[in-house]
C-alpha cells in the first residue's frame, strides 16, 4: 500500500489505492460509511480506524480497517481492531488485497482496472504535486514510534551537549513546564464527560474521561452524530435536486407513466448518483418524504410540483 498513491475521493483524503478500492466498492452497493471519523484509545495507543459503516437508519454496524499485504502491519491493525471489538462490542473487520479480491467478484468492473483508475486520477499524489493537501502526511500527528526516536535522540543531546540542554530547560521553563522529576504536578478530580464518575488527573493532562471505555463510546456517538448530519445535508440537497429537475423539465415529468419510471427519469437518477453518490431509489424516496415510500409517490411528488407551477 503506498503512500504516494493517496489522494481525495470525495472530499475524503484516502491513504491507498486499496481504500479507494474498499470506498468504491461500498457505494457501489449503496452502503453507507464514513471515513476516520473518530480516533478511539485502544489502550495502549490512539487510533484512527479507516471506515465506519452504518445501516440506513444510520446506527453504526461495524468498523473497518483497511491495510496492505505487509504481515505486521496488518497483524498490529488486528490486534487495534481486537481492542475495539472487545470495549466497544462493536464489529471490526481487517480488509487487504485477498479480501478486496474476493468482494469485487461480483462487480462488473476488476480490482486491478480500480487501482490504475485512482493511480491515474488528478486527485492522487502518485507523480504529482505533494505540497499542502495533496501531501499524504498534511495535518497528520507523529506517531508513537516517531515520537519515541525524538525522545532518545533528545535524551543522547542531552548527555552529549550541556548547553542544548540548558537551552531546552529555558524553553521548558518559559512555556511553565518542568524538567521531569524535578517539580511534582498537582493533580485535581474531574468527573467523567461520559458516565459523570470521578477521576484524579494531573491538572495539566487534557484527559476528559474517566476510561477508555468511555472515550470509545464518544467516539463512537460523535462518528454517528457526524454521519447523521452529513446524511441529512445530502439528502435536503437531493430534495432540491428533484424539484429543480422537474421545474426544468415539466414536460417529461408530467408525461411520465408509472410504469416508466426507470427509463423515463433516467437522467434524473444518473445526475442524483454522480452528484451525491446515491443510486438507491429507496434512498432518493427517504430523501424526499423522511421515509421509503416508493417510486410511484416520488413521481407524484414530482407531477405536484409542475402543476403548481404551472401559468
């Protein structure tokens, strides 16, 4: 999976070919998700899993992390994955090349023509700029690993170069910090944002919650709050969407049998997919009404709004 292969899909900056692969497979079904909506304490680390999958109602079924054919990095994606199954009771699955095979048995286009396609798309880095948003690492935190290999380069600075470190002790000083062991922090008792249970933290920590429990299960209610409001803006647009098509053309509207739905508002439900990523008439209808109430309805919806406007 490389990294140079990443770029936007939409308005979603993607990490590989092989997300893109997993995204384009989920909209081809119709099936909704989101992408690293939240990043969630798996205890021994914060992560940032890929996809969140929901059902049309818009509860989340199931989380998602997609990784390349190397061993460990898709066996430290397992264990994260394990943790959050086991806090949160919440489905995670692994995807990676053999698995993305397997799911694009039944599509009418390959998985290998899917990646030469986001290979080859303006919105990636491959062979492209890799400066601002197009740059994979933009407004991305070092990791755990990075950040311990600054630590001990730091710490050999220190015992090699005394005045890096008197420096670096000035600095600390004059943000209000202390060199550690040398100044005991106070601590001070919060309650938990999540179950309202009381906790002792340094009064310098930004910790809000009194477990990770509780840190996943707002992560979880903040990733489907966020869907739900990005679910209810494209479903008001594609409400405009249809009375602005059928104002614009009456005539095939008005002249449209139940019967011919399909083939008559064609172009209709092919500019609906290409805008908002939505095929499913069920989804079009719920769209319009709050609920599926079915083509028929749609249609009459459609006809109401040209006799209104009718001279």
């Amino acid at each position: 999976m490389n990294r140079g292969y990443s770029g936007y899909y939409k308005n979603y900056f993607l990490r590989s070919s092989y997300e893109y692969a997993y995204a384009k497979y989920l909209d081809y079904y119709c099936i909704p998700w989101d992408y690293e909506a939240e990043i969630i304490d798996v205890g021994y680390k914060l992560y940032k899993p890929d996809f969140f999958i929901y059902d049309e109602k818009g509860h989340l079924q199931k989380i998602v992390e997609v990784k390349s054919r190397n061993k460990n990095a898709k066996t430290e994606a397992k264990r994260a994955l394990n943790s959050i199954e086991e806090k949160l009771n919440i489905y995670c699955e692994l995807i990676s090349y053999e698995e993305l095979l397997e799911l694009y048995r039944e599509l009418p286009f390959s998985l290998t023509s899917t990646i030469h396609e986001w290979i080859n798309s303006n919105e990636t880095t491959i062979s492209k700029s890799f400066v601002g948003k197009l740059n994979g690492h933009f407004n991305m935190t070092h990791s755990e690993k990075t950040k311990k290999l600054i630590g001990d380069h730091t710490k050999r600075l220190w015992e090699s170069n005394s005045v890096a470190k008197q420096k670096m002790l000035e600095g600390l000083r004059n943000s209000g910090l202390a060199q550690k062991g040398k100044i005991r922090t106070p601590r001070e008792k919060r309650k938990c944002i999540e179950c309202g249970k009381s906790f002792i933290v340094l009064i310098t920590s930004t910790k809000r919650y009194c477990s990770r429990e509780c840190s996943g299960i707002t992560a979880i209610k903040r990733a489907t709050k966020s869907y739900m409001t990005k679910r209810n803006e494209i479903h008001r647009n594609i409400k405009k969407h249809i009375i602005f098509w059928s104002l614009n053309n009456m005539d095939i509207v008005l002249s449209t049998p139940y019967n011919k739905i399909n083939s008559n508002l064609k172009p209709l439900l092919d500019e609906i997919k290409s805008l908002y990523g939505v095929q499913d008439s069920r989804v079009i209808s719920k769209a319009v009404f709050g609920e599926d109430c079915g083509r028929k309805e749609l249609l009459k919806f459609m006809k109401q709004v040209c006799n209104e406007n009718v001279c």
